[in-house]
C-alpha cells in the first residue's frame, strides 16, 4: 500500500455496529510510501498508524 500526504484513511468496525473511524494522512514515515503514517483523525486525535487488513485507502487528488 502506497500512500501520500492528503491521503484519506477509513477503518472499519471490528465487531457489528461499530462505527469506521476516518481520517486524513500527515505525514508518510516509512520509505516509499510505506507505514508508519502520522494520521489526523476526524475526532481531531492524532496518532501513529500502522495500518491492517480493514483500512480503505482514497488517494488525494490534486487536480481540484
């Protein structure tokens, strides 16, 4: 998984009923594009993430 600043982070819920959590990339730590990726959160928490198998990654487009 390659991903940029700007990019948009959606993990799902765990269990059923559990909300996703959304957020949007920083900073990218890992070399080319890689984890560990410095993540605001919608809540406005900040975090270092590393993420799993129920992340959805939407690329940031600059063209806009």
């Amino acid at each position: 998984m390659k991903v940029e600043t700007g990019d948009r982070i959606t993990v799902r819920g765990h269990r059923v009923g559990e909300p996703e959590r959304h957020g949007e990339v920083l900073e990218v730590r890992g070399d080319d594009g890689g984890p560990p990726y410095q993540v605001r959160w919608d809540d406005g928490h900040e975090s270092l993430f590393f993420p799993g198998s129920d992340v959805v990654m939407e690329h940031h487009d600059d063209s806009s």
